[in-house]
C-alpha cells in the first residue's frame, strides 16, 4: 500500500527502506505491521527511524525505539551513530499470563501403601509437594512452619484440606 504513496524524490529512498522492513517483520511467524508515518520522534536526538511495539493484549506499547545519531552530542563532543530500543516491563507485566508465583505450598501427606495414587495428584499442582513427615502431626508442622496448607490422601476420599 506504501509503494502507491506519492513522496518526494528525496524521501523515496527512505520510504523504500521502510518498506523493506516491515516485509521483513512480516515474514516472521505470526506478525503484523501497521506503519504510521506521523509518528513524531519522541526526543529531539533521535535522527531517523522511530518505533513502537505492540501485542494484541495491551493498548500501550511493549518495546520502543529508533536511531538517535545525536544521543551522544548531549554527553560527548565526537557524534556517534546509535540504534537502540527500550522494554516497557511495566506493560510486559501487566499482560504477562502467568499464574502468580506467590503461591503457598501445599503439602501432601499419605501413608506408604498410597504413593503410587498421590504421585499423579501431585504432579499435576505446581505448587504441591509430597510431604515426607512420619505422621500426620509432623506433616501438620511442616505445613504450618512453611506457611502452606497440608492435604491428606485417603483411598476411599481422595485429597482432602487438613
């Protein structure tokens, strides 16, 4: 849709550039480019190519960036070219899907003849783990000096909150 774009000849150059990277970026698995050319740079340093990242699961952008050549001015006398990009963790974090890692534990505690039926049970829960007291009022300590729950597997109830 780009090509179609009248420009001054001395910016075709750059808008063929443009294009040619957002071919790219879509060539990659699962990507899509939308390119706004009225973008303005959000600082005065930055030279040429500005950008915004963004996923489908948040209105504000993920990862920011574009060329500054005069970044360096500000702090040195010799210019530098420069490329770099910025990561918005504050929005990366607010999309994030997972679960929170601020589980409590919960500990499972069995008799010896029902490992085989909690093994299962256990490894299908992050967070539980297989209580290794020699009776139930030791697993009760464990839960409470971990700051976790305890479960108990009986055959004939299955887990059950202790």
């Amino acid at each position: 849709m780009l090509e179609s774009v009248a420009v001054p000849k001395a910016a075709q150059s750059s808008l063929n550039e443009l294009i040619t990277l957002a071919e790219f970026a879509i060539s990659l698995p699962g990507q899509s480019v939308i390119i706004d050319l009225s973008s303005a740079a959000p600082q005065q340093y930055y030279t040429g190519i500005i950008f915004k990242g963004y996923t489908t699961n948040s209105n504000t952008y993920i990862v920011s960036g574009g060329r500054y050549d005069q970044l360096l001015a500000n702090f040195e006398s010799e210019i530098e070219p420069a490329v770099g990009l910025g990561i918005n963790i504050d929005a990366l974090a607010s999309i994030a899907d997972v679960e929170d890692s601020i589980q409590r534990p919960v500990f499972v505690y069995a008799k010896l003849p029902d490992l085989r039926q909690v093994v299962p049970l256990i490894e299908a829960h992050a967070n539980y783990s297989l209580s290794l007291a020699d009776t139930l009022d030791q697993a009760k300590q464990q839960a409470l000096n971990a700051g976790g729950r305890l479960m108990i597997y009986q055959p004939e109830k299955g887990l059950t909150e202790c």
